[in-house]
C-alpha cells in the first residue's frame, strides 16, 4: 500500500476498530519498541505531548464547535457555516 493511500486511511481511522490508536501520538509504537518501560517514562512523554503535541490545539478547538453544533441543532441561520469554518 502506498504512502498516500496509508495517509488517507488515518483520516478515516476513528471510523475503524483501530482508530483509537491514531490518536495515541505513536505511544503504543515507544512501548512496543521497549523505549517507554516506567511509570516515568509515560509521565514525561504525556507531559511533552501537552507542552508540543497537537492535542492542546484539537482541545481547545472543541468548545467553540460544541456550541456551534447546538446552533446548528437549533436551526439558527449561518450555524452549519461556521460549523464548516471551525472544521476546517
């Protein structure tokens, strides 16, 4: 399988029984590899996938899409836009 074919499939993981692990940041791939083995090791990866990952950035992007979803359930004009806005 491709490259690009493999990049396609991780945007549509969540769908897959395997989705979780596109969001795990490769910490199963450190564990398995024997690179991450202590309660320390795990700490200091968390707190470096705070400090640099991308999660702060896809959590800070929820409550304003959160709210815009209730507008768009709502029926309020211009809602489904800046729904489309926001995932983009």
């Amino acid at each position: 399988m491709s490259a690009a074919r493999l990049r396609l499939l991780q945007l549509v993981s969540p769908a897959l029984p395997v989705g979780a692990f596109s969001y795990s940041e490769g910490l199963e791939v450190l564990v398995q590899a024997g690179r991450i083995v202590e309660a320390s090791a795990v700490t200091a990866w968390l707190e470096a996938e705070l400090a640099r990952g991308l999660l702060p950035l896809e959590a800070a992007a929820l409550p304003p899409l959160m709210a815009s979803l209730g507008d768009w359930r709502a029926g309020l004009p211009g809602a489904w836009r800046t729904v489309a806005d926001l995932d983009g």
